[in-house]
C-alpha cells in the first residue's frame, strides 16, 4: 500500500489546478512546501470578523518543517463545477502549522490561513491619536503596521463623513480590537475580498471598510435556486431556509454632559422593526445608555450614535439561517432567493434580496481512489458545503458593539504624566485652565490633547486655582474609567521637582513639622510666596510671606 501510495502521490506534483475541487498556491519559498495536496477545507468567514482556514493537507515528503510553512502566503482555489457559480479563492497568510504523525514517508499537515489584518490582535500597542476622524484613525493606524506587512491591504467603500474626533488612545489593546471597537460605535462595517492569483500575489486580501449595507455588491450567484434536500440537482442550490426572531429594544436613549455649554445632552431613537404581537412589549423596552463626558460633536452627532445603536440591534431582530452548495457565497455580498414558499410573503424582488452575513465552508477533495483507504481520507465524501446566515438587504447591517467584545478597556487606574506646553513657556494654558501632559507610556512622545485639572472649589469667577506648570509630574485620572476621557487630579513630587523648602529652613524629613503653600516666581528667578505653618511642639506659628522685600506677617511663636 505504501508503495502504491507514493507512487499516487508522486503522480500528483506537479498537478492540474483543474483536476481537482480544491488546489493549493503557495508563494516562493521553501520548495519542500510545494509537496502538499488539500484534502480538507473547513473554514468561517463573516461580516466584521476576520476569517480563519483550516487546511488538511497530505505530503509525500515527512520531514517538511513547520518553520517552512509558517508565515508563507497562500491561495486555496475551490473550482466552479457545473451550475456551482464562479470559483472561490480563499486567500491568507499560514498562521499555524501542525504537523501529524508521521506513516513512513507520508505526513498529514494541518494548516491555518488568516488575512494579515488577522495579526494585528497578535501585537498589543500604545497609541495616541489627535484631531482625526475614525477613517483617518483607521489608516493611520493601519499604515504604521504596513511598514513591516506588505500583505496588509486596505480600501474605504465609506459613503457618509465622520467628525474629528480631539483625542482617542489605544491603550492595553491589540490594534485589531481598537479598530474594530472603533468600526462598532461608528457603524463602520468591514469585510474581505480575495482576489485570484492572476489578479494580485499570491495569498492577497484586501479589508474593505463600508458604512451602507446596500451598496454592498451581488454575489456572482445573483439568483440562487431553493432545492428541497430530497430534490437537490447537480446545480448549486440552497436545500435549507429557515428564520428566526428576536425581541429588540423599542428605542434607544443616550446622554452626556458638555462641560463647555454646561448641559445635558440627549437622544431617544425609537425602532423601526415591527415585532408583531410583541410590538407593545419591545415598545416598553428602552436601552439606555449613558455616555462619558462630551460624548460627540453635539446633540445631532448624539442622535447618530444612537441611531445607529438601534440600527445594530434591529439587525438582529431577523436572520435567516441556510445551507447549500453555492461555492461563491461570500459574505458581504447579497442574492436573490428564488423557489423558496415564502416568496409570496418576500413581496418585492428587493424583499427576496438576502445579505450574507456569515459563511461556513466545508469542502473535501477529489483525490484519486487510491487514497480511499488512508485514515486521513476514510469516510469523507468529495463535494462542498456550506451554511450560512443572512438578513434583507433592504434592512440596514450595522456591527454589534458596547455590550459584546467591541468594548472599550477600562482604565486599570491612575496614572502619571508629564505636564508640557510650547517651546519657550512656563506654563501654557488655554480659557478653561487646562494644559497639555505627554504620558511616559508614550514611546513617540505625543501630547495629549488639553486636559482639566481638578481644583478644590470651582465656581463662575472664583474658587482656587493651581495650574501645573511645563516639566512638572501631574496625577491623571479618567472619568468612568474611560481611557479618551482623563482628566488631571492632582501634582506629586520627584526626583527632579523635590519638595519646598519653606523659608530656606531645610527639606525633609528634617522640617516634617513644616506645612503650607510656596509659590515660585516665574522666569527662573528664585523669589517666592508663602503660607507656613509650623507644628513644632510648644512652637506653633503661622507666617504669610513675600521674597519681594523681604514681606512678612507672622503670628504666633515669634
């Protein structure tokens, strides 16, 4: 058998990419990795996920290195059959690679491809954006990783503009959960395409951002027929049709305060989706979500977010879940049902229009008898499948976010920063008292955008005002945890900036009995004011005093 075997096997290299259902492009690399033929492919993709392949390859060579394989880009083409549409290409990066036990000469391979933008959760980073919309956050962030992953392709099919936003921060994150969390409360959704090895290298994907579910385009398959199981034909088909429907909030409601204007703002979005006999009780349920501070660029930008919070839960009000054999379904892309006994209720041609939103594939080669009695191959029938979920286009997809994993880390406590400001000043503050700090977790020493410090008493026109000044280490803390929203609490003592020594009577610990105010005067001079008190035992004193001739006012021990 072994013999037979490899002789099979031998045959095999070079091969047809037509012979068979599934066939294997890897890019220039180790030759060795050249010598794998696909037995089994299994994999998920779906709107805003990055999608995973996995790859049961056979190998007459034993000794390939998971090392060769590993990082090299890849193509797996899944051929049109008659009535089966266009051929697929599924396109990525091999991720992981595990080697089977070894039978003499033979190997089976379980391989892994993802899109490059897949690694990105990989890496944890640190970041600082200022004054960019999240488009321009997205590129921007994308284009730092592009420098050392050329595969990392992008392209923005965006219809609608998007504010600037001050100050956003990727902090205790992969930059793949930071676009994606970002994507979410934007309504940005993202899918992929895999181009044909003809038309770019070798394992390319390209990331495609959208924000209108209805521009998204046909699947090559526009119309596809509904086949009951016991009737399937040789033609690709749908054989399962089934849906399913949730109860969604009856609106959605968001506030936040504006410090600037000094008020609330708020938004109610009611839904549109129509539960039916449930209608009267959705309508009695509210989502609520309370925002951090100057949450948007007013109240209109309010009522888009929470319109677009709405907007993701209705599309989760009704999905159609399928199954069949159309080897083009992607998702992202949107056909016609036809044949289906709910057609009548569909209406419209654009209500018999479905978006994928998520395919499952399953697809097993067509190798030669001879391996039929290999376990690797036993029991497994050649053909493909696949299941899938998908909604009306004509209702609007938006990504699921705040409540699922697109939230946003919470702050894991206070932190210190650098107070900063224009070359030349002292201090540097705006109309409202706040100043500019640069984290010392910021490897490219970015500044923040303008922070408040937190006073004792703040009122209109009085209350107390320390203002930081540049070089000094400030306490920063973040309002409900909110990492895009610190704020400066506090000023601590270092190295660098050491503790006052009132009245030039020494530092501590030796004046621990010392407490009080002192200023220092500006432009380098050494001259101060002060407001001492002395506990000294038996010699309580308090003494309010100027550099500035020598002024003094002093009570008590004298």
């Amino acid at each position: 058998m072994t013999s037979s075997l490899s002789g099979v096997l031998a045959a095999l290299f070079p091969y047809s990419d037509h012979a068979r259902l599934l066939s294997l492009q890897l890019d220039d690399g180790d030759p060795a990795g050249d010598q794998l033929v696909v037995q089994r492919l299994r994999g998920r993709e779906a709107l805003s996920e990055c999608p995973a392949f996995d790859l049961d390859c056979l190998a007459l060579n034993a000794n390939i290195e998971a090392k060769a394989l590993l990082g090299r880009r890849a193509s797996v083409r899944l051929s049109e059959g008659v009535g089966f549409g266009a051929a697929r290409w599924f396109n990525g990066i091999v991720t992981s690679v595990a080697p089977g036990e070894a039978d003499g000469g033979r190997r089976r391979y379980r391989l892994t491809l993802r899109p490059a933008f897949a690694l990105l959760d990989v890496a944890r980073s640190a970041w600082i954006h200022l004054e960019r919309s999240v488009p321009d956050i997205i590129d921007a962030e994308l284009s730092r990783w592009q420098a050392g992953m050329a595969d990392l392709q992008w392209r923005f099919d965006l219809l609608n503009t998007y504010p600037v936003r001050s100050y956003t921060a990727l902090y205790a994150e992969s930059p793949l959960a930071f676009i994606e969390r970002l994507c979410a409360e934007e309504g940005i959704g993202y899918r992929f395409e895999h181009p044909s090895p003809e038309d770019a290298p070798v394992g390319t994907t390209i990331l495609v951002f959208f924000d209108d579910s209805s521009s998204l385009p046909m699947n090559p398959r526009a119309l596809t027929r509904f086949h009951a199981a016991d009737t399937m034909g040789e033609e690709g088909a749908i054989d399962r049709w089934t849906s399913a429907r949730a109860i969604v909030p009856g609106a959605t409601a968001m506030t936040s305060w504006e410090y600037k204007d000094t008020r609330v703002l708020a938004a109610t979005v009611p839904t549109t989706h129509q539960h039916g006999a449930a209608s009267a009780l959705a309508s009695t349920l509210e989502d609520f979500a309370p925002q951090s501070q100057y949450y948007g660029a007013g109240a209109a930008d309010l009522e888009r977010y929470a319109r677009l919070r709405i907007e993701a839960f209705e599309a989760q009000a009704k999905v159609f879940d399928g199954a069949g054999s159309v080897r083009s379904f992607a998702p992202g892309t949107a056909t016609e049902l036809d044949g289906h006994f709910d057609d009548a209720d569909a209406g419209s041609k654009d209500a018999r229009c479905y978006l994928l939103l998520s395919v499952d594939h399953d697809a097993c080669n067509n190798l030669p008898s001879d391996f039929a009695g290999e376990p690797a191959v036993r029991g497994l029938e050649p053909g493909y499948r696949n299941g899938f979920t998908a909604m009306r286009q004509s209702v609007v997809w938006r990504p699921a976010f705040d409540s699922t994993h697109h939230a946003k880390p919470v702050a894991r406590g206070l932190q210190t920063a650098q107070v900063v400001g224009a070359e030349g000043r002292e201090i540097d503050v705006d109309e409202y008292g706040r100043v500019l700090v640069q984290f010392h977790w910021d490897r490219e020493q970015r500044n923040t955008c303008r922070l408040r410090v937190a006073n004792a008493l703040s009122g209109s026109g009085w209350g107390m005002q320390t203002l930081p000044r540049v070089g000094q280490e400030v306490l920063v803390d973040f309002i409900e945890g909110d990492i895009d929203r610190p704020m400066v609490i506090g000023a601590v003592h270092n190295g660098r900036h050491m503790p006052p020594r009132f009245s030039g009577e020494g530092s501590l610990p030796a004046n621990h009995a010392l407490s009080g105010i002192q200023t220092r005067e500006f432009g380098g001079g050494r001259g101060y004011g002060e407001l001492l008190f002395d506990d000294t035992g038996g010699q309580l004193r308090t003494k309010l005093s100027s550099e500035h001739a020598s002024t003094q006012l002093n009570q008590g021990w004298l």
